[in-house]
C-alpha cells in the first residue's frame, strides 16, 4: 500500500511541477512599476545621485521606474506629484517627505488604495508619520549633533547654520541637532539654492560678526563651496572652519587639502537604489525589510576624503 502511495504521490507532483514553475514564472515576469516622487530640482547635484541609485535598481530589477520632481521647493506641487502617482496604481511608491504635515493626506491616500510606500531623504520619525512601510535614510537630528560635536571638538565657539530650503524639516533637524552637539552659539543662516547668493549671504554674516569661527552648510555644491570660497575671499582662511552635510567632488577635495573640516554623508546613492530594490522584490515576492534602513550618518574627514572624490563624480557617493 505504502509503495502505491508513494507511486501516486509522485505522479501527481510531476504533473503540477510544471504548473508551479509556470506560477513562478509569471509572477517574476510580471511587469513592475515604480514611481520616486523627489522634491529636489533636477539641477541639484545631489539628488541625481538619488536618481542614480533608484534608475541603477530599475535596471538591475528589470522594473518601470517613473522620476517626479517639483520646479521649486514647493509642498503643493509635491503633493499633487503624489497624488497624481498614486493614480496610475504603481507596484510601489518611493517619496521624500521634506513636510510631513503638508504631505501626509495624499501619502495616507496612497497607502488606502493598497500602494506600498517607502520614504527615503529623510527621518524615520518623518516616515512614520505618512504611514509608510519603512524609511531609508538618516536620523537627521542625530547627524547634526554628530556634526556638532565634531565642530566643537575642533574648537569651534560660535557658528552659522546655513539653511539652503527653510522649511524643509530635515533641513531644520540637522541645524536644531548641530545646536544641541555644538554646545555653543549657533544662528540660522537662511538663504537659497543660488550659490552666488548664499556667497554673499554667509561674506555679509562673516563681515557683520567678525567672532563667528565656524559655518555648517547643509548642502556641498550649493552652500558648502560657497562657504569655503567667502572664508578665503574675506581672507579668513583658518580663522573660520567650515564643514558641511552631503557630498561634493570640489567640497571633498577642501577637506583633503585642509580648508574644510569634514562633510557628513548620508549615501544617498544608497536612499535611491534600496527602496526601489525592496518595492521590485516586494512586489514579485512579496519581501520587505521589517524595519527602516540607516544610510548615515559618516563623517569624511582629511584622511578619506580623496578616496571618494571619484566615486562623487560618478554620482554614486
């Protein structure tokens, strides 16, 4: 009896193998999109290393990938990218959330019709917030009393925060973190995404308060170089340590020749390329992390600093 068992058993999963394999197949085949709505301007340096990360995982995963960028800083425009995505029913939905409170609704919205949502560029706290599924990225205030921290250490008293997108809230994390780090006084910068003007801007601070001896900028390209360049302009090169958030080829090559003190990285690279991966893998087999993913923060220093300037230029650090 037990050989007749045995016999039928075999024959019966030979003649669903195929079925199964089939099944298989289809759902790794099945197409898969995916949409980034990003809130930086696609003239932004470093959010083309997120969409270089997100467009590589595409590839790699064999998924549509849709990018959605504002003109400017603007949450209503953000908002209405999301909502427009969630209307064409993608597989998965990656956003950064620079105002969880202006964007949560059309996120919510998003997750009630059953649409997976990771948020990257941003706080854990920032994607609990929306309801999303999990966040990749850094704790934005931890980065700053990092960075404060660092800033103090190197003798640091008095400093500027320079603040590229006020209102942003992972912007406005890092200078309340790099206050509570610092220790010392610290006052918020506010300027905007025009190198020239922050120039002027952080010259006319320096110029106005002659005790200010340290400057974190919260972006390389578009406030840290500047920063470098007013010091050594004002002629002030050594008297005013300048660090910065994020990653530049030209601001890694002032920390490897000594006239900036470090920049914070947070991969970015990274915040595009993971969600993208974990959506495409979500949606054929339904695996997800069960928790957020921390991409930062690192501070470069002198020491390390020429060994990633290619990688930056390759819009991967």
């Amino acid at each position: 009896m037990a050989s007749i068992r045995s016999g039928l058993f075999a024959t019966v999963f030979a003649a669903l193998l195929p079925f199964a394999a089939a099944s298989a197949a289809s759902v790794a085949d099945k197409q898969i999109t995916i949409i980034l709505v990003d809130h930086g301007q696609p003239s932004d340096p470093f959010h083309n290393v997120i969409k270089h990360g997100a467009q590589d995982a595409a590839k790699q995963m064999g998924v549509h990938l849709e990018i959605r960028q504002p003109d400017t800083f603007d949450m209503t425009q953000m908002a209405n990218l999301i909502t427009a995505a969630a209307n064409q029913h993608p597989d998965g939905l990656v956003t950064t959330v620079p105002d969880a409170d202006a964007l949560s609704g059309p996120i919510h919205n998003a997750i009630a019709q059953g649409i997976t949502v990771i948020t990257t560029n941003g706080s854990p706290a920032s994607g609990h917030k929306v309801g999303a599924v999990l966040n990749v990225g850094q704790d934005e205030t931890a980065a700053g009393v990092a960075a404060g921290k660092a800033m103090a250490a190197a003798g640091g008293k008095k400093a500027i925060c320079v603040n590229h997108e006020v209102g942003n809230v992972s912007l406005d994390q890092r200078c309340a973190g790099f206050g509570q780090g610092f220790g010392g006084s610290v006052k918020v910068l506010p300027t905007d995404t025009d190198p020239s003007v922050t120039k002027s801007k952080i010259e006319a601070a320096l110029r106005s308060d002659p005790s200010i001896d340290s400057i974190i900028t919260l972006n390389a390209s578009l406030a840290g170089e500047p920063a470098v360049q007013a010091v050594s302009d004002l002629g002030r090169a050594g008297k005013v340590k300048v660090a910065s958030f994020d990653l530049s080829p030209g601001m890694l090559k002032n920390v490897a020749n000594g006239s900036a003190l470090f920049v914070v990285d947070q991969q970015p690279y990274l915040q595009g390329y993971l969600p993208v991966l974990f959506l495409a893998q979500h949606a054929r087999y339904g695996l997800i992390p069960s928790g957020d993913v921390a991409t930062g923060p690192n501070l470069i220093t002198k020491n390390d600093a020429a060994k990633v300037i290619e990688l930056t230029s390759q819009a991967i650090r």
